[in-house]
C-alpha cells in the first residue's frame, strides 16, 4: 500500500481540509478522492508530488487537471 493525501477546500479563505489514506496505486486513490471528495474541488497527492486536481462537472462527470 502507498499513503496518498487529498487537499479539500470547503469554502473561501479556509484551510483545506487534509485526509491521508492508504491506496495500491493511484488509480485507486483517484476512485476514493471522488468518493470521499464530495462535490468540492480535490487536490490529490502521494508524498510531495501532486498527482491532480478532481473537479465534478456533473453528476458523475468529473474533471481531472
């Protein structure tokens, strides 16, 4: 298991909320940022290195930068 850390912004000028969590690779952490994400925009990443930002367009239509 690898240890990954989603960044969650939950309103203006706020801190994000931090969340580590184990995940096999990081197709599985991006399965369970868009799960626990909620409907805010998600940074993800696995140790110093971002790996994305998860952004829910739609119901189920997200979109990853």
């Amino acid at each position: 298991m690898r240890t990954f850390t989603m960044l969650m912004k939950r309103g203006r000028g706020q801190q994000p909320q931090r969340l580590d969590f184990d995940a096999e690779d990081p197709a599985d952490a991006f399965s369970i940022a868009r799960r626990e994400g909620g409907d805010e925009p998600v940074e993800l990443w696995e140790g110093s290195r971002r790996l994305g930002r998860l952004t829910r367009m739609q119901d189920e239509l997200w979109r990853i930068e």
